[in-house]
C-alpha cells in the first residue's frame, strides 16, 4: 500500500469517526431537546391566564441547545411566577423569559445571574443578554 493510499485512509477514518461524534451530539442534543418540549407543553404555563398549551415554536425556542431538559421549563417557570423583579415590576412578558432561559442547564443560575445583572443597575434587556446560556 502506497503511503498517499495510506493517508487517504486515515484521512477517511477520521473524518468518518468526526462524522460519527457530531451526529452523536446532535442525537443526543435532540434527545434532550424533546424531553424539554415534554416537560414544557401541556405542564408550565406560558403566560398569565395560566394557559399551557403553548406554540411549539415557543417551546422548541425555549429548549433549544439544552443538555438538562428539566432546566428551561423550571427556568421560565420561576421567571414568570417567582417574583424576579426586570427593574420595573416583577410581571414578565413570556417572550423575555423564554429569552433569557432558552437553552438553560442551571435554572438557578440563570436566574441568580439576572438577579444579580439588575442589582448591578443593568437595563434588563442587557441583563437578559448577559445571563443568556449563563446556567
């Protein structure tokens, strides 16, 4: 076997095996991600009527990137009903929640970092911004 024959050979296998791992991730990922969606649809309510039954849009948005599917629909539940002051009321429009725990691992830490970004005197939509991911 020639040594080019060889290269391109073990070039192959390790793009096969690259190709393998991130497929592998993406299924684990999406694992995640609908467990999220099951968490979410049908048991959180989304806004203030208590309304559960939410655009999957808005739950896919939500559990988008997760890896702890448990933690975005905690996150956004304490958000809306917690008492987490944005700086001018403690009443949150669900779109701003969803944005600040979309894709949240650590519930508590998301919405520790929030706490924290406005005692800083950070506009909330900086906070928002800031905290995004932070959990």
């Amino acid at each position: 076997m020639s040594r080019s024959s060889l290269s391109l050979k073990c070039f192959l296998s390790l793009s096969t095996l690259s190709l393998m791992l991130i497929a592998g991730q993406a299924y684990a990922d999406n694992a995640s991600e609908k467990q999220c969606f099951d968490d979410v649809q049908g048991k959180i309510a989304w806004d203030n009527s208590k309304n559960m039954n939410w655009d999957p849009k808005n739950v896919q948005q939500l559990c988008k990137g997760t890896v702890k599917p448990s933690q975005p629909g905690q996150c956004f539940n304490t958000v809306m009903n917690g008492h987490i002051n944005w700086g001018q009321g403690t009443d949150w429009e669900w779109q701003n929640a969803i944005n600040l725990c979309s894709g949240s691992n650590d519930a508590e830490k998301t919405v520790q970092c929030f706490k924290n970004a406005i005692a800083a005197e950070k506009d909330w939509r900086e906070a928002i911004m800031t905290c995004q991911r932070e959990g």
